[in-house]
C-alpha cells in the first residue's frame, strides 16, 4: 500500500510507515495512493460474510501484500472480539451500536487495530505512543495498548473537560499507560502533540507516534463497520440508506465516506456536529472559521479544528464528488437533552452524541428512506448528564464498575511544550 502526504505529494510511504509515523512532513495526513472498489457482485458477496472475515477482505484490498493476508486476518480477529449489532429504533431508523468493546465507545475498533498493527509493524524498537483526546480514544488506545511489550502510551487530555467515569476509565491503569491532565481544552492538547512531533530531538529520543484519529490505521479500521451495518440491513432497504455520523475530529465520517468510495450502497452522508461547527458553518458558506472551543454536553465532539477534515475533501476532489452532496446540522445542548428524552419514549435510552446524530437525521430524513445513526459510546459512558435528563438511574456496565473506585494515576501539568517536553523526555528508554 502507497500513500502520500496531503501537504507534500511528493512524501510517500508504505502503510507500515504511515502507521509508525502518523503524521508526515509540516504535520500532513497520509492518503491511500489507490481508492480500492469492489463490483457490486463483490459487494453482495461481502455482505453475506461474517464480520472478522469480510474486514479481512476489506483492509487486504486496502493493505495489499504489505502484511500477508493470514496474519492480517489473526490481526482483524485479536482486534474485533466484539459485535457492532443494528438495534431498531423507529420504523424508518435504526441505530448501529458501537460500544460493545472493552472502552464501551467506537474508538475501542481503531485502537485496537492499530495496537495490532503496530505489534506487527515495530519490531523490537521501543516506541512512545503519544496522543491527545477529548475523552473516548484516550481510553480505547491505553486499554488496547496495555501490557503490550516495548510500548509505552503518553495521553493527554483536557484537565475537568472528560466525564469523571470516562476518566476513571483510562487513567487508572497505570504500568505502561501515563496518563496527563492538561490545564487548557482538547485543541490545546492537540497543539501540544503536535509541537511534540514537530521536536525531531524529542521524537527520535522517545520514537514518537500518534495514535489519534489521524492514524491511518485507525481509519481503516473503521471501514469495516460501515460493511457490517448494511450486512445487517434488509436488502430493500440498502438503496435508500442515510448514514448520520456524530463528529468532532471527522474520523469517523471519513471512514464512511472510504466505504461510500469502496462501492458501499450508502445513498447518502450527514455530518453532525454539537455547536463546535466549523464544518456545517464551512460547507454553507464555503468560509474555513474556527471559533473558540466551547464545552458541551457531547463533549466528545468538543473540536473546533477537526484534523481529518483535509482527508475528506481529498476524497471527494478524487472521486468528483461535489462536497454539496455532504449532509450536515448542528445540535445545542437543551436540543440534544430533548432528544435524548425523545429517543427514551420511543424505548431506546442513549447518550449525547448518539442523540446529535439521531437528531440531524430525523430532521432530513426524507419519505422512503432509511435512517442510520452511529451510536458512539454506551450511554453509561455519559451516566450523570443522562441520569439527569431522563431522571432516573443507568446500571453500571462491567467494565466501568471495576474500575469506578480506583485511585487516579494522572499527572498535571499546563498547557505549555516546554514542561511537556520535560516530563517526556524523562520517560525516554534509557537504552537509547
Ligand atoms: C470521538 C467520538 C466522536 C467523534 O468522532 P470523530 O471521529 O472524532 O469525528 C463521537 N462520539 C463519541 C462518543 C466519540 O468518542
């Protein structure tokens, strides 16, 4: 597999590459050189297989010869040992659950590839994940990278700005998992990583990498549950589907969109955001302006500067694809609390960002379509503001129970390189 550098086409790299590297020359994102497309055959064919086997297909068409398709598919299988199930909510709607894995978010899918990947890819070099995250990656990449052997993960993260249990979540593993509270909001985190990687001293000390959502193997990832939601679909309903997609930093939707490209029946996109809308605002007048971040109750989706968004109007330059196609709304909090309560009546308790996208689709749903929206996380990710909306309590899911009474092993520190430089820089492999 061939990509290149959005900034710099002349940068290109092999996927092992790109994964190790994350990001290219001037902070670019890696693309895919050759869009993969399966005939409709070939589609109807997939569709029929199960989930790890028809991933197999999908991300092999993607990653060639680079890893031997055997040991990509016992990469697929180590990575998705859990169900992304279509639960019905309305006649005309359905939801396609993503929280089923070990963080209870969607970003447990591409964590977990890319620690996979990364395991085959490394070698025995020690690397230093470094990451920044408004909540739900943070958890996905220290959970799928913990007790890995020669990796240690650095994650930043928004000091007050993530749900208590979210944090308790992943910053209370400790081992090779170092977790920090950053006095500033999750732009400010992402700045810092960035400068991180821009410091070639500190990059080649520690063997930096990203695990974002920039990852491109987190990307591809991703892919592959948008083949299992229409695998779930009834076949007369596959013609006529609208995919809303909850979005702060636009992996997810880029990943829906590359299955649109792959020849996946998707009639169309909707991009949802909370008030952190520089995107609708950009596709109604064509202006790129980010405003200040402001906090919400989907706090996921706390992203002004979403960095996948060059990757999307790349795909949509090489396929001619005219961006005016691109769905989109916004969501304030009293709509998205009136949404959630909403989508209780009809029997189906979510969380949020769920009800962002839940919102926006059945705003524009039109006559004989069929509606999916992406449920991110599970709604006890988002216990108190859901509790507090819907006045009653939410059980405890396992995997945030066991951890709800552990001590916090977070660091802290402000939103300054300098003292970030300093604390990583202690955590250099001494071997080096
Ligand atoms: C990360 C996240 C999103 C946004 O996904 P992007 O790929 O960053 O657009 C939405 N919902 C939840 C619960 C998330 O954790």
């Amino acid at each position: 597999m061939k990509l290149y550098n959005l900034k710099d086409n002349s940068e290109q790299v092999s996927f092992a590459q790109a994964v190790k590297q994350g990001l290219g020359k001037q902070q670019g994102l890696f693309f895919p050189q050759d869009l993969p497309e399966f005939s409709r055959e070939e589609i109807d064919h997939l569709l029929k297989l199960d989930f790890v086997t028809r991933s197999g297909c999908i991300l092999s068409a993607f990653i060639g010869d680079e890893i031997p398709p055997e040991q990509l598919a016992t990469r697929i299988k180590n990575a998705f040992t859990f169900p992304a199930p279509v639960t019905n909510v309305e006649n005309d709607v359905a939801t396609l659950e993503l929280f089923h894995g070990p963080t209870l978010a969607f970003k447990d899918f591409g964590g977990r590839f890319m620690a996979q990947i990364l395991a085959q890819v490394a070698g025995e070099q020690p690397v230093t994940i470094l990451t920044a995250t408004s909540g739900d990656t943070g958890a996905a990449v220290a959970h799928a990278f913990y007790g890995l052997n020669n990796v240690q993960v650095v994650i930043l993260y928004p000091q007050g700005k993530i749900s208590p249990l979210q944090e308790k979540l992943f910053c209370t593993l400790g081992g090779n998992i170092h977790t920090v509270a950053i006095d500033g909001d999750f732009d400010d985190c992402q700045a810092l990583v960035k400068q991180a990687f821009d410091d070639q001293e500190l990059k080649q000390a520690l063997y930096l990498n990203s695990a974002n959502s920039i990852n491109i193997s987190r990307l591809l990832a991703q892919i592959c549950y948008y083949f299992e939601a229409v695998a779930q679909l009834p076949e007369d309903q596959r013609e006529q589907l609208v995919i809303s997609v909850p979005s702060g930093n636009f992996g997810d939707l880029t990943a829906g969109l590359l299955a649109k490209s792959m020849g996946l029946p998707v009639k169309r996109f909707i991009a949802a955001t909370n008030v952190n809308d520089t995107v609708p605002r950009y596709l109604e007048d064509g202006k790129w302006l980010p405003h200040q971040t402001v906090a919400t109750l989907s706090n996921a989706m706390d992203v002004s500067q979403p960095n996948n968004w060059p990757r999307i109007e790349e795909l949509f330059h090489r396929k001619s694809w005219p961006l005016s196609e691109l769905g989109y709304g916004v969501v304030n909090d009293d709509v998205t609390k009136e949404t959630i309560k909403e989508l209780a009546k009809h029997g189906y308790i979510s969380e949020p960002h769920a009800a962002v996208a839940y919102r926006v689709l059945r705003d524009q749903l039109q006559e004989g379509e069929y509606g999916l929206f992406l449920g991110t996380a599970h709604p006890a990710k988002f216990k108190e503001s859901v509790e507090q909306i819907l006045g009653e309590e939410l059980p405890l899911p396992k995997a945030l129970a066991e951890r709800a009474d552990l001590e916090l092993l977070s660091h802290y520190l402000p939103a300054d390189f300098a003292k970030l430089r300093a604390f990583l820089m202690e955590r250099a492999p001494k071997s080096l």
